[in-house]
C-alpha cells in the first residue's frame, strides 16, 4: 500500500465558522424555550427548539473532524478500516469527522541497538553493536504493512547485524580480505544496504549504519590479544630484516665498488652476521674494536 496524499480544510477558519454556527444554535434553543405570549405556559416555537438543538449536534459533531498535524508528521486518514489518504500539511486542518486519525512521525530518528554475540566468519565469539539512523519515508506502508513499526526496525536491525557479522573475520588474515575491524567504510555499507532490503516494506529509509561498539568476547579476548601481538611482533621483525638485508647488500656493494678492501668469502660471511645482528638486535650493540691485522 503505496502513501496517496488527500486535501484538508485550514482547522482555524473552520472552527470559527463552527463556533459561529453553535451560537446560531444556541439562540434558537433559547428562543424555542421561551414563553409563547399565546400560551405563557408552553415554549414559544417547538420548531426552533429542535433546529436549534440540531444545529448545535452538527456543530459539536463537525468539531471531532479538527486535528493537529505538527512539522515533519503525518496524519494517517482511514474510513471504517479504508485508507483514505495522507495529510502532511502543517497546522491546525479538518476532514471528514468520520475519518480516523493516526499520526505518524517524519522526523530523523537513530538508535544503537544492544551488545550482541555472535560468531564471526572464522568461528570466533564476538561482542558487536551498531548505530541506526533511519526515517519513515511511506505513512501509509508505516501503519499498514507491519504492526508496529518501530518494533520492526529494532528487531530487523538486531537481524542484519547479527548476519552481516557471520560474514566476515574479526581481523584480516588473507591479502584483499575485508575484515570487521579494518574495513569501517565497507561493513558499512553493507549493513546499510541489508537494512535498506528488510525495512522497504515497512516505508522506511535507513539514511546510515555504522559499527559502534566491536570487540572479542571475554572469554577469548586475552588469547585473541595475544595472537594480534604476536602478528605485530612477527610483521615488525620482517619490516626490520627485509632493511637489514637491503642495508648489508647495500654496504658490500659500496665497499667493493670504491676498493676499500678486498674480502673473501669467509669475511663477507662474518661481516654479514655482524651487521645483521647489529641492525637486527633490539639492545643497543658494544662495539669490540680490532687492533691488529684483519687476517
């Protein structure tokens, strides 16, 4: 059921009118109560007593078609369980008293939902949570198409980040892998779009959905520390030999291009380990200097 937008009356034109009738009304009651000069113990005129209180009926009756229709809301209109359509104009407006009101919020609304575990793609428990910023886009899908449509979006979003979640590893450990943790931007967009595909049933828009709370559950979190040290450990030590390596080709080179002296192959050997365990080691070195011949 798609949002048809109807007509309204302006409310406050209305209401004055109305209250310009109740008292047309009132007046003839009270002229049709009065003492007839003919007859001083009957009412004047039965006929101005009964239009009298019919035209007060009708103005009390025309009051219950006025409602309030507030920036960034809409107001839902429905006839004995018929749409009838959808009022988003501001102020005070009236329609058909018969007409059943439900209002409905437009405005931007966002909530973060609460800390869920779930097992990431690797098997590995994790605490996750998000933030949702979302809008009510169709009044009319809003009220008919799902039951409560707040609920809806809580449950759904709880939903599509537990799934989404199942889809990728915590941390990367595959080249051109996305991972939770180090692909922000991507996850992202992908809970959005997920989101987008649940709730556009519902006449809702999710405007963004971001990651708000990631982390390994308790009971894995000190081995899972233990293990992204022990990657940084690994991953700085082979940053450090590759530059040493390069460092000890670089000196050889230089040393036998500028014919400072001439080493066989058990010097060179020697002086590679020197330098490696200089440039490699993570004190700083005591130099022993060599007084007598090289050989």
């Amino acid at each position: 059921m798609k949002e048809n937008p109807v007509h309204s009356l302006p409310g406050i034109p209305f209401l004055i009118a109305v209250f310009l009738i109740a008292a047309a009304g009132i007046w003839l009651f009270i002229t049709g109560v009065g003492p007839d000069v003919d007859s001083p113990e009957g009412p004047a005129s039965v006929a101005n007593l009964l239009l009298g209180l019919l035209v007060l009926a009708l103005a009390f009756l025309s009051l219950i078609g006025l409602y309030k229709v507030e920036p960034n809301q809409a107001a839902v209109l429905s006839l004995f369980g018929k749409y009838v359509g959808t009022v988003k104009t501001n102020g005070l407006r009236w329609n058909n008293p018969f007409f059943g009101k439900k209002k409905v919020s437009l405005r931007v609304r966002n909530f973060e939902s609460g800390k869920l575990k779930v097992n990431e793609l690797e098997g590995s428990p994790i605490e996750i949570a998000a933030v949702i910023v979302w809008q009510v886009m169709d009044s009319a899908e809003a009220v008919y198409n799902v039951d409560d449509y707040e609920s809806f979006v809580h449950i759904q979003s709880e939903s599509a980040l537990r799934a989404m979640a199942t889809s990728y590893p915590y941390d990367v450990h595959e080249e051109g892998q996305l991972s939770l943790r180090g692909n922000a931007t991507e996850i992202s967009q992908h809970l959005k779009d997920e989101l987008t595909e649940r709730l556009a049933d519902a006449g809702v828009e999710v405007i963004d959905a971001r990651i708000s709370h990631l982390a390994y559950a308790p009971e894995i979190a000190q081995a899972m520390l233990q293990r992204q040290q022990a990657n940084a450990i690994i991953a700085a030590r082979t940053r450090i030999v590759a530059g040493a390596v390069g460092m000890v080709e670089m000196a050889l080179n230089e040393l036998k291009k500028n014919g400072v002296v001439e080493l066989d192959e058990e010097r060179k050997a020697a002086m590679v380990s020197n330098l490696l365990v200089v440039l490699c080691g993570e004190r700083a070195t005591q130099p022993i200097v060599n007084t007598g011949t090289l050989y």
